[in-house]
C-alpha cells in the first residue's frame, strides 16, 4: 500500500543580480533563489548581498530579472513525523 504524503507548495523568487567586484570594477550577473515573494527591489538587493557572504569583494548593485516560481514539494508522512518539531495548538479565543 502506498504511504500519504504531506506536500506543501512553496512560493520563491529567482531573481538575476547584477554584482560589481570592488577591486577589478568588473561586473558580473549571480542568480539567486530565495523563499517568497519580494515587492521591492531593496529588499532582494539586501537578500543578495547577504548571500554573498562568501564573496566579500562583491556588491549587488541592480535587479536584472525576477521570476516568480511555485512548486509542489512533499515526503511521506513517516519521514515528516521522524523530522518534524510539534507545535502548541492555536488559541482563537482571547484569555479574559
């Protein structure tokens, strides 16, 4: 019998930065994939420049081009049990 899965579909921005090397003054474009969706330009911007962390002579300059993606991601039910962390339960009413 086959096992149910849990699946969830995620929402994330694939978006073409243009980066400047401070010493050699070449640019170059870095693409990038973050979760969710990003309404201002800054915001990428800074999510770019955090990653390139590993890249300290790098500056994200300018959005190129974002692509909005929406996928469906799952594992079986046995598997998020095994890694899942259980939540408290959501109280709508208000405590007086």
């Amino acid at each position: 019998m086959r096992e149910s899965m849990v699946t969830r579909t995620i929402t994330t921005t694939r978006a073409t930065v243009l980066c400047l090397d401070i010493e050699s003054g070449e640019p170059c474009n870095r693409t990038f994939l973050f979760p969710r969706t990003y309404k201002k330009e800054k915001e990428l911007l800074q999510k770019a420049q955090a990653a390139l962390v590993d890249e300290p002579n790098l500056r994200a300059v300018h959005v190129v081009e974002t692509e909005i993606l929406e996928e469906l991601y799952g594992m079986t039910e046995s598997i998020f049990l095994a890694n899942a962390t259980k939540l408290e339960k959501k109280n709508n009413k208000e405590a007086n």
